[in-house]
C-alpha cells in the first residue's frame, strides 16, 4: 500500500482526530497512489497516524480510521451497522409515520465523503470523494447486508458531486433493485422523490424537525414558503391549519414538485397557490399579507472567498421579509453554507433587522437534526444554520 509521509510536527490535529490531511502536511508520498486509493498516513517518525482515501487537491487524504485496520467489506459493514444503530437509537429508523432519514452522514458517521439517505425501501449512495466512488460497489453490498429487510434498492447518486477532473464517467443509476416507488414519507406527511433527476439525493430531509416547528405555529397565518424545492414546509404548514399557503422557486421544476407533492397531501385544497418566480423578485412585489415567512436559500457561499458576498445576500434577503412581515409575524430563515458561520449569519440577520427598525426576538436557534450528526473532531460539519423571529 502506498504511504504518505507527513512533515515533521504536521501529524498534531489528526492525534486530535480531526479527518482530513491537507497536501501542505505531506513530505512525500511512497508510491503513486491514484486518487480514490487507500493509503497509509505515517509521521516524520515514520509512526502509523491514520488510513484513508488519498485525493488530489487541498485535502489530500481524507482519514477512515485512525487504527492500523483493512478497508475491506468487514470495514464498510461495521461503519454502516454503527449508523443504523445510531439512526434506530434515536428513533428516526424506528418511528412508523417517518421512513426518511439520513443513515450516512459523512465525517459525521466516520465516512468522510459519503452520503446515504433513506427512502422507504429506497437508499441514495451519494459519493463526494473519488475514495467512495471506487468503493460503491463494497459499500453497497455491505448497505444491502445491514439493512437486509428494510431498504430493496440502492440507487447511486454522484453525477453532480464528485470533482469533474477526476473524469470517471460516472453514472446515475440503481446498484440493487429499481423500484418505481418513488414516495416516501415523513412525519406521517407524504412526498414524491426524485432520486433520479432531483437536487441532493431528492429531498432535503434536514429540514425535518424544523418543518415539525414550523406546523405548530402555522394555525390561522398567511404563509409563504421561499425556497420551497419540494415545498416541505408547505405541507407541514397546511397540516397545522394555516390560513394560505404561497409557495415560491425559480425553478419551474421544483414548482412542479411543489404541487404533486401538496396534491398527495391535501388533494384540492384550495388554500395552496405555488409560483415559479426569482426570490427577490417576488418579495420585492409581493404586499404585506405574510406572518409567517420561511426563508430556506441554497448555499450562498461555497467557498470561503464568497463569503462577503454570501452575507451581503442573506443581508438583503432577510431585509425584504422584515419589511414586508406582518406585525406579529414570525420569519423562520436559514443558511445552509459551510462556511458561513453561525454568528456571521446572526450579525447578517441582525443587521438586516436594524435596517427594517423594527422590534425583532429570537424564538429559537435551529440547526441540523441528531441523523446529520456532527463528528466533534469535525465541528467544519454542523453547517445548517436556522433562527425563528418574532417581528412585532
Ligand atoms: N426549503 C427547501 C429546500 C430549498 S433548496 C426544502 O425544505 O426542501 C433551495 C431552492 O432555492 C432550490 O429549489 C432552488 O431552485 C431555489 N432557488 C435558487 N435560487 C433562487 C432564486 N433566486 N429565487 C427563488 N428560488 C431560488
């Protein structure tokens, strides 16, 4: 196996567990590993620190154990049953009404680079690292053994997130099955997937708890949904008795999704009117009839030399929903950037709210659910970012 050495003294946050070596750390590489390959990590000592996928680029390994151990199927299969008992510990496996969640999520579960959502009896494998692209295959019958019983296909997912320089000619596609069942559900509310064509693996199912929040103070308001993708948080607001229900994208697509997916729910209710339309567009005409405004935008920054940028939108964008909610209104907004912290998306907020001059309090303070766990060695991994406002 080829090894990688690193410099003298560079082997500091890997003894903190922290799972990633960065190309900067190296001293030179024995052999000449292709990326996606396992190597071994070893000190200036020549002292064994880490295994893991080698990759070309700033990360140049990204670590699957810190012990001397093979990556074989054993390996896969022991990763994967420790996320599932993690997924049953904390009920999202167990709980009848919810077949959706999140099994691997990936410095999160000890699987930098891999992604694997639940469906019902579906998987989505979503690879970010050619390690785990080469791997899909072991990773995959390894998925099948553990979950025996419970999911009957896996569907391969990583057109869009591997690195295009790898040019690996990746395909889309079903590893196990090919059902045609593309519903799932969660929290007893039904949605169609589009793991074929759709955005992540399909839907966002991190937004699960915080659409639960959502339904407990939809009861009487007039709601709009911008961002909906699906329109998760439309139907969650429509079962907790809201008044109307706007839902708004940019992209038709979703739009379309939007409709199916309230259709399945609430098949005629008249309370729902989707709109395919540019976010600050419609804010920008829309009239104050709102008091309850959801604000989910994509990754403003994903990079860190777009965060200025990024803050400047999330400035902007909450500016607008301050000005036009209702008094009384509640703004539920979020950022779901890696990079922008916690605290620069409260002064982005904050700043916003100055703007509007109006008396604004933090209800609550959300972040991504138990299932999308954050590795404490790994903090880079808590990445959404929630507030809920009272705006009187
Ligand atoms: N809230 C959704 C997830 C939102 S993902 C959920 O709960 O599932 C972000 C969405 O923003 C995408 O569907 C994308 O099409 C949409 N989008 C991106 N730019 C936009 C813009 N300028 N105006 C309106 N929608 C936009």
């Amino acid at each position: 196996m080829n090894i990688v050495y690193l410099k003298k003294g560079k082997e500091e946050s890997l003894k903190r567990f922290h799972p990633w070596v960065f190309s900067g750390a190296i001293h030179h590489i024995e052999g000449e590993p292709a990326e996606g390959e396992v190597v071994r990590v070893l000190t200036a000592d020549r002292q064994f620190i880490a295994i893991g996928h080698y990759q070309i680029g700033s990360i140049a390994v990204r670590v699957l154990s810190f012990v001397d151990e093979p990556v074989d199927e054993a390996f896969w299969h022991r990763r994967l049953a420790v996320a599932y008992d993690m997924r049953r510990a904390i009920g999202v496996a167990t709980n009848p009404l919810n077949n959706t969640y999140r099994l691997v999520h990936g410095e999160g579960d000890n699987l930098p680079g891999l992604v694997i959502d639940v469906y019902g009896r579906t998987a989505v494998v979503q690879a970010h690292s050619v390690g785990m692209h080469v791997y899909r295959q072991e990773i995959a019958h390894a998925l099948a053994d553990v979950m025996k019983g419970v999911i009957e296909n896996i569907y391969y997912k990583s057109e869009t997130t591997l690195p295009f320089k790898a040019d690996l000619g990746q395909e889309n596609g079903f590893i196990l099955g090919g059902s045609a069942d593309n519903v799932a559900m969660e929290n007893g509310l039904n949605f169609h997937v589009d793991w074929l064509k759709g955005q992540k693996t399909g839907f966002f199912v991190d937004q699960r708890e915080n659409r639960a929040l959502l339904e407990r103070y939809s009861r009487d308001r007039s709601v709009l949904n911008m961002f909906c993708y699906t329109g998760g948080f439309s139907f969650y607001a429509m079962r907790g008795g809201a008044k109307l229900v706007h839902s708004v994208d940019s992209s038709a697509k979703a739009i379309d999704l939007t409709n199916k997916n309230v259709e399945l729910n609430f098949p005629g209710d008249p309370r729902h009117t989707a709109y395919a339309e540019d976010a600050f567009k419609y804010l920008d005409r829309m009239g104050d009839q709102y008091d309850l405004i959801i604000l989910d935008p994509p990754a403003f920054a994903k990079h860190k030399d777009a965060l200025r940028n990024a803050l400047q939108g999330y400035r902007k964008l909450n500016a607008k929903a301050f000005e036009k909610i209702k008094p009384g209104g509640i703004l539920f907004t979020f950022s779901c950037s890696q990079v922008v912290t916690k605290d620069n998306f409260r002064t982005a907020v904050f700043t916003a709210a100055a703007m509007s001059g109006r008396s604004v309090r933090i209800l609550h303070q959300l972040t991504q659910p138990a299932d999308h766990p954050v590795n404490i060695y790994h903090p880079e991994g808590e990445y959404l970012k929630g507030l809920v406002l009272y705006v009187e």
